[in-house]
C-alpha cells in the first residue's frame, strides 16, 4: 500500500507500482519478506561478525533500494547516512594497542560491548582476550548503549500510544511500518486549523469558490499540498502543528487587535484504519507554541526527548485507540470510520462538505446522548435543518454545503474535553459518494 501511495502522490520516481502490482499480485508481500530478511541479516552481520565482513555489503542492497524507491519521502540523507555509517565496521589498522595482542582489529560490536561492560566471560576464549583488553572506552561506551536505548523511548513517552499518536516515533525501530492519512476525500478532510479573533472564527476566502473547503479555516492545503514530504511530516507528527499554526499566524497578520488564537481539529487514520481524534480541539495553538519558544535550550532538548508539551499546555489527548466499541471489517473505499470522544465532539463538531452518505453510530458512554446533524446549505452556516440521530439508527444524509456532526451542547457530559481519558463515540459512514 505504502507504495501504491507514492505512485498516486508522484512520488514514485517513475516506477510503475500499479502495473507491477496487477502482473505479480504477490510483489509487496516479497519486499516486504525480504526487507524483514536483509534488515534481521544486516543486525546479525554487523552485530556477531568480525569488522571487514564482505556480508556487510547487504547494507548497500538494502538501503540502495530505499534511497531510490523511497527518496521522494524520505529523502536521501537517511539512507546515506546509513551506507556512510557502515565504514565504521570496516576493519582498521588504526587500533588501540591493548588489541594487538589480539591480533588486530578482530572484536565484533558485541564482543566489544561485553569486554567494555565487563560481562563475565563464558569461556577461557574470551577470559584470554578481556586479560589483554583492559582499556575501557566510556564516550564510544555511552554513546552505543545510547543508540541501543533511544529507540526504547517510544512505547515509554507514548504510553503505548505511539502506533496513532506516533509520539517517540523518530530515531525508532518502526519506521516505514506505519502509514499515516488525515484526508479520506474531497470534502472530508480531517486536519483544520481554525483561526478565532475573540469568538468570531475567520472566513476562508478561498472556500466561496471552493464548495469542498471548510469555511471557518486557513487555507493551509494550498502551500502543503504540492510538497509531499511537507504533508508527509504534518500527517505524521502531530507534534508540529502548533509550528504549523505559528506559520500561518504570519499570513493572518495585523487583523485581529485582541483575542488571537488558533484550534485544530485534528483526526488521524494509521495503516487505514479508523480516524482517531488525536488534539484537543479546545488548546490554543498559539499559547502551546509561545510556551515552548520561552523555554532555555536545555528544557527544550528534554521536552523533545521525551516529546512532551510544556506543562500545563499538552495537547496530545491520552487514550488514544481505548475504545471497546466493537468497529467491525475494515473499511471499505467508500466507507468511513471516525472514532472520538463526546466531550470533543460536543466542542468541535465534524464538518463535511458536499458528500452524501449514510451515518450511523454506537456510544459506551455512560450519558444518553444523540447526534446532532445540522445541514447548513450557506456558507454562514445559517438556515441550517437538523435532525437528532439516535444510537442504533442509520439514516441517509444528502450532500449539504456543510454538515456538521456534533452533540447539542445543553447536554451535561460530566467532563471537558482536556480531561477525557477514553474513547466513547464511534460513527460510522457508509455509501459516500459526491455529487454527480
């Protein structure tokens, strides 16, 4: 699929995914096998064998094939700054002198790890090579077991969140197995920023001739969406959008005297999947971005470790992926998933544009509650019809300018938006399709 993508975005450099794909069905299910298989060999290779190995060379197969078919989107520096990386296991003349009497540069990664560590030895081998090997090496030392550790990171900062948060994802063991998506259609795009001065929202100018595009919005599809590895980070790291919202700060200017902010509603699907709600929808991404340029240096490189909002400004809601709601096949493509919580939903209702579909929903929450839907035909969302749609029921929804799908706000939810912990509202779309 990964792959498929690229072709569809142009970022395929000229391969011709779709065609391969249709000759020889099989064709992912073999890369993918045999990227497992060089990936495990280069870590045996260069952890177990003596520096110098010919078998090393499975590193430029591997990420010679990741450079060109992957370029587009990872760009170049990743894959070689790995090729580059592998003259660090070449063998070398250049040795300390407590390993000549081992006769020369002939300790692997692990062997060396485990004499520098002083791991006891398991046989007089090895008891012969740690007598003449006596110098420890604390700087390289630390500086491997940090490359072994880092990495770990990810499950631990992300609360076992990391597979839809991606938090920790960078310098991880998982890259290239997720794929991220925040746009299912024209029309249902699920990452808005939406600028307020005060409590009036900004018009967007470009959604008068656009009927696709979401009123109350910036424009930011516009900039982003000709560069795809730009979208490819914003998709992927919800991290950046309070940088993304200071970014477009610069375009709104001068025109709001008082009261400036910016919100986002920010849906994700990973592999897809279901679109979880990853930010709440109620933080002030100005506030998050102001917080974090404040901060000294060293704060700054802890926060990035540990990839944490300054204190009492986190915008990453926890729980993500938590609900028990059973969500069926996966879907189809004109199908649509959206999983959330009620307090959101209440404050930031979803926005469709111009598609019609059926909509149904189940909810574990304690508190009855129905959905609201509100056809706006305006583009000031005046003279709108709604309907409540209970739990259980399926109705068809024509295409409307806008549609919103929230809950009324006179209902008492228990609890706000920042605090939610779970998931407890899954709403299910089916037969989606535009206007002819």
């Amino acid at each position: 699929q990964i792959f498929l993508s690229f072709e569809e975005e142009g970022a395929h450099r000229g391969i011709p995914w779709s065609k391969i794909y249709a000759a020889y069905p099989d064709i992912f299910l073999f890369i993918g096998i045999s990227g497992l298989f060089l990936d495990f060999m280069l870590f045996v290779v260069l952890m177990f064998l003596r520096p110098g190995n010919k078998l090393q060379a499975v590193g430029l197969l591997f990420h010679g094939f990741t450079a060109y078919t992957m370029a587009e989107r990872i760009g170049y520096s990743f894959p070689l700054t790995m090729i580059s990386a592998g003259l660090l296991f070449q063998k070398s003349d250049a040795i300390e002198k407590d390993q000549k009497s081992l006769g020369g540069d002939i300790l692997s990664h692990a062997k060396w790890l485990s004499l520098q560590m002083r791991l006891r030895p398991s046989h007089s081998g090895t008891k012969r090579i740690q007598q003449g090997f006596k110098k420890r090496h604390l700087l390289p030392l630390l500086f491997l077991i940090g490359q072994w550790l880092i990495p770990l990171r990810m499950p631990l900062v992300s609360r076992g969140e990391f597979k839809h948060t991606f938090e920790g994802y960078r310098w991880s063991w998982t890259m290239m197995l997720h794929s991220k998506q925040n746009m299912k259609s024209p029309g249902m795009t699920f990452m808005t920023l939406r600028p307020f001065c005060g409590a009036e929202p900004y018009p967007n100018h470009l959604a008068e001739g656009n009927p696709l595009l979401d009123i109350h919005s910036f424009p930011w599809e516009q900039s982003v969406l000709q560069n795809v590895r730009t979208l490819s980070v914003i998709q992927m790291f919800p991290r950046q959008m309070p940088k993304v919202a200071h970014l477009a700060k610069t375009f709104l200017g001068d025109s709001c005297n008082h009261g400036l902010r910016m919100t986002t509603s920010y849906f994700s699907s990973t592999n897809q999947g279901p679109y979880h709600r990853i930010i709440d929808p109620t933080s002030n991404l100005f506030e998050v971005h102001r917080a974090h340029t404040n901060l000294p240096w060293p704060t700054k490189l802890w926060y990035a470790i540990v990839d944490k909002a300054t204190p009492g400004q986190e915008f990453v809601l926890r729980g993500t992926g938590s609900a028990d709601i059973p969500l069926g096949r996966k879907d189809a493509h004109d199908e649509l998933t959206l999983v959330d919580r009620s307090p959101c939903l209440q404050d930031d209702p979803i926005r469709i544009h111009n598609n019609n579909f059926e909509i149904e929903f189940e909810s574990n929450s304690e508190i009855e509650f129905g959905l609201l839907l509100r056809g706006c035909p305006e583009l000031n969302l005046q003279n709108c019809k709604e309907i409540y749609l209970n739990k259980g029921e399926k109705v068809r929804v024509p295409a409307i300018r806008t549609l919103t799908i929230g809950i009324d706000t006179r209902i008492d939810l228990g609890e706000s938006c920042s605090e939610t912990r779970k998931e407890d509202v899954v709403i299910k779309l089916t037969k989606i399709a535009l206007p002819n």
